[in-house]
C-alpha cells in the first residue's frame, strides 16, 4: 500500500510538472467553406499583446489537430491578420513561422501542384503558385521581418496570406473545376453533412 501511494504521488508530481511546462492549448473548431468570415479581407493586427501570443500557440495546436501545415486566423472564426505555418507539421519546433500582417513582397518561378484546405476537407485541386516568395510580416513583438519560402513553404505563405484576403483556392482553379466543387458541398449542406 505504502509503495501504491508513494507512486501515485509521483504521477500527481510528474502530471503537475508537465502541466506547468505544457499549457494546455485550445483547439479551436476549422470554420468551413460557406461561412462569410472566410471570404472577407482580414483587418491589421495593432496590439502585440500577451493574447495576440497565446492565440497563436492555440492556432498551431488547433492546426497540428487538423493535421494541416497552416491555418489563417479567420478559419477559426477571428478576421484579423495572423497566420501560422508549419510545413513539418509539428516535427520540428524551429519550423514553427507566426506571420503577422504579411504579404508577398516578390514571387518567381512557377509551380502547379495539387493544394486542400483546413476549411474546405475533402477536396483539392492544382493551383499555380510562384516556386520561390518573400513575405514581409511581423512577429509576436509587432517586430518586422523577411522570410523567404520555396516550393510547399512558398504554397503555404501564399495560400495562407490569400485566406488573410478572404481568397480561397477554389478561386484559383478553373470554373469548370470550382463549380464542380461548389455543387457538391451545396449538396453535402442540404444532406446535413457540411
Ligand atoms: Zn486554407
């Protein structure tokens, strides 16, 4: 018995030490295609505070959850300009990007590839994007800075910076295709199932 409890108090301990190091973060619920917050501009972020910080550490959880590799602050309901990207999906904590404000300072080459979306699950389709972008934003600090991105990184800046935009990536496809798409969620919403 005495070894029970001795263990027990361990545990208590161990779980109090994770507790304090790891914050456990909200997920936030991804706001699907068809809500109007998804398909109107964004507004500048002006206060750099401690909550500013926080809902972007609950915007990587929510997004690691949905394993995506970035999710724009109006796919969880919030106009405002804040994007998080992570191409390694959560494998490398120095892979973590919080974009604040950005936008797309220059773009070259061109790539087609095939691109999905957090707010529109189960269905994709090929959009050009530039191979190589510079995006200038700021950070948590409200300090400014240069990153540059190449293939799936440049995809993600772009398309998380279009959602700041309220643009989606059915605006990049073709109108067959964007239709096409647009048909079938129109359905899926009258079935109850979007
Ligand atoms: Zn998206």
């Amino acid at each position: 018995m005495a070894d029970k409890s001795t263990s027990s108090e361990k545990l208590a301990a161990a779980a109090e030490a994770t507790a304090v190091a790891a914050p456990l973060r909200k997920i936030y619920p991804i706001v699907k295609y068809g809500d109007p917050v998804l398909e109107k501009p964004a507004s500048t972020i002006k206060n750099f505070d401690a909550e500013l910080e926080t809902l972007s550490e609950d915007m990587f959880a929510s997004m690691y959850a949905a394993q995506g590799v970035g999710l724009a602050a109006p796919q969880i309901g919030k106009s405002i300009r804040l994007a998080v990207v992570d191409v390694t999906g959560g494998k490398n904590p120095e892979a973590k990007i919080v974009l604040i404000n950005p936008e797309v300072t220059h773009g070259e080459g061109e790539v087609r590839e095939e691109e999905g979306c957090l707010s529109i699950p189960g269905f994709r389709g090929y959009v050009m994007r530039p191979q190589f972008v510079t995006v200038r934003a700021q950070n948590l600090k409200g300090e400014t800075f240069e990153i540059r991105g190449e293939n799936l990184l440049a995809r993600a800046f772009c398309h998380e910076i279009d959602h700041l935009n309220g643009i989606l990536f059915l605006q990049h496809l073709s109108m067959l295709k964007r239709d096409l798409i647009k048909r079938k969620i129109k359905k899926m919403r009258k079935e109850g199932e979007w």
